[in-house]
C-alpha cells in the first residue's frame, strides 16, 4: 500500500491541475498578457485553485521520494490532507474535499503499517 499512495498524490493533483486548466478565466490571462493579468476574483480563484494543485503535486512528489529513502510513508503527509480535506469538506460539504480527506486517511493507514510514527523518526543523512 505504501508504494502506490504517493502515485495516488501525484495522480489527484494532476486531474486537479488539469480541471484548472479547463477553467474559464485562463484563456483571458493568456490573451491579456499573463504578466499582471489576475485580477478579477474569479481569476484569482483560478489561481488559487491552480496553486493547490501544484502543492499537492509537490506533496506527492516529496512524499514518493520518502518512500524511496526509508521505505516509509511520512504520518504527516496524511495528516496535512486530513486537515485540508476538513476544512473544505466543512465550509463546502459538496465540494472536492473528501478527496484530499481520504487520500489522507490512507496515508495514515500506510504510515502505520510502514511503522512511521511521530515516535519512530527516520533521520536521513546525506554523506
């Protein structure tokens, strides 16, 4: 289990990026020049969604790289989507946030089965 969650990260954020992308406002920043071109709170909500696409690729990809040094799956990756995921499932119940939240309790469930806990660190030098 713990070697496919981060490609569950990955794979949601890139259909998170790519529901982004078919967002109505991005064909007006990019006739209106990109640069300087968000500025309407629609545009802005595009970006913002955008943006959480991107950290949760990072947070896929950080995680994936974790696996591969310690063969363990960080406790507090899930506990950061379990997080996001609640207070979007609370402020907006028929929103996307359940994912996050699930993604997150599966997480936990591979970190505790990979033996990462906030007691068991892995402490990774470099040489």
């Amino acid at each position: 289990m713990h070697r496919w969650i981060p490609w569950v990260m990955i794979g949601c954020s890139i259909v998170h990026i790519g529901l982004g992308l078919l967002d109505p406002p991005w064909p007006g920043v990019l006739a209106d020049g990109v640069i300087n071109s968000v500025q309407s709170i629609d545009r802005v909500a595009s970006l913002w969604f955008m943006v959480a696409g991107l950290a949760f690729l990072s947070l896929g990809l950080v995680t994936r790289r974790m696996v591969r040094l310690t063969g363990r799956v960080p406790a507090e990756a899930g506990w950061g989507l379990i997080a996001i995921g609640l207070v979007i499932v609370l402020l907006r119940p028929l929103d996307g946030g359940w994912i996050p939240l699930v993604v997150g309790v599966l997480t936990l469930i591979a970190a505790a089965r990979t033996g990462e806990s906030a007691k068991t660190r892995s402490v990774i030098t470099t040489p």
